[in-house]
C-alpha cells in the first residue's frame, strides 16, 4: 500500500511541478508580448495586456491607472513621441532580456531588462533599463496587475558613452 501512496504523492507533485512550468512559459509570453506589440507597431492592443485595474508607472514618462487608461495611454504614446521630438519621424524598437519569474498562487512577479532602440530622423540613442511587473491570473489567463520602469540610461549614439 505504502507504493501506490508514493506513486500518488509523485504525481501530485510532478503535476505541481508541470503547472508551475507551464505559469512560467505563459508569463514569459505575456512578458514578451509587450515589446512585440510595440515592435510591430500594435500600440492599441498593447491594453489587452493587463488587468481591469492594473497600474502602469513608466516614471516621467507617465502613469495610468486601468485597463482603459493604459490602452489610452499606450495608443497615444506614439503621437506624444513625435510632439516631443522635432524629429518628423520616430522608430522605436525594444529587446528584453532575462525575465525571471516568481509564481504565488494566482499571483506573480517578475523581473527583467531591457534594451531599446530609439531613432528620431538620424539621430539614435541606446536607452536600457528594468520592469518590475507584478501578474494576476484572471479566469485561467495571466495579465499585467503592475509593472514599474526603471531607466538606466538614454544615451545617444553620437555622444557614445564618454563621460
């Protein structure tokens, strides 16, 4: 009796183990949603990223508050790019990197950096930085509750990183 005891007890845990791994693998695609969204210039959809009432707080480059806020936040960051540039046109482009993940229940957080490639007209600059996010699962799907910038640099490409 003891065997089959073990055998359900090894299940019970593999099958911990697996739905853990699989909350990691559906974070890391939440995670790097984000930058593909932005990437491809889906700046509108970017909302259905996170919860009914997440919090986004990208430092000076503003804060919202909900779902809708964040959507409207993001659909218009493109147009806010270009009014504080006299660039005519701006590319943004940004990479992630090493997203770590705790799983709490329902809840997660998570760490990563990042890298980004910023050009208005000619002139580029090398931006990096960290997201500290903080994820809710509702109804079965993972969704951004929280996620907090912090910049590291911006530095532009014709000042290099001389002092």
């Amino acid at each position: 009796m003891s065997e089959v005891l073990e055998l359900v007890e090894q299940v019970k845990l593999l099958t911990e183990r697996v739905e853990t791994l699989e909350a990691v693998r559906e974070l890391n695609v939440l995670r790097h949603n984000l930058p593909r969204y932005i990437n491809d210039g889906r700046w509108d959809q970017v909302g259905e990223l996170f919860s009914e009432d997440a919090f986004l707080d990208y430092r000076h480059l503003g804060q919202a508050q909900g779902r809708a806020a964040i959507s409207a936040y993001f659909a218009g960051l493109p147009q806010l790019i270009e009014d504080n540039s006299t660039a005519g046109q701006v590319l943004v482009k940004q990479f992630l990197h090493g997203h770590d993940v705790e799983i709490l229940g329902e809840r997660a957080t998570g760490v990563s950096f990042f890298e980004e490639k910023v050009v208005f007209d000619t002139e580029s600059s090398f931006v990096a930085g960290k997201f500290t996010d903080n994820y809710v699962r509702e109804d079965g799907r993972w969704l951004f509750a929280r996620i907090e910038l912090d910049l590291y640099w911006v530095i532009p490409y014709a000042r290099g990183w001389q002092q």
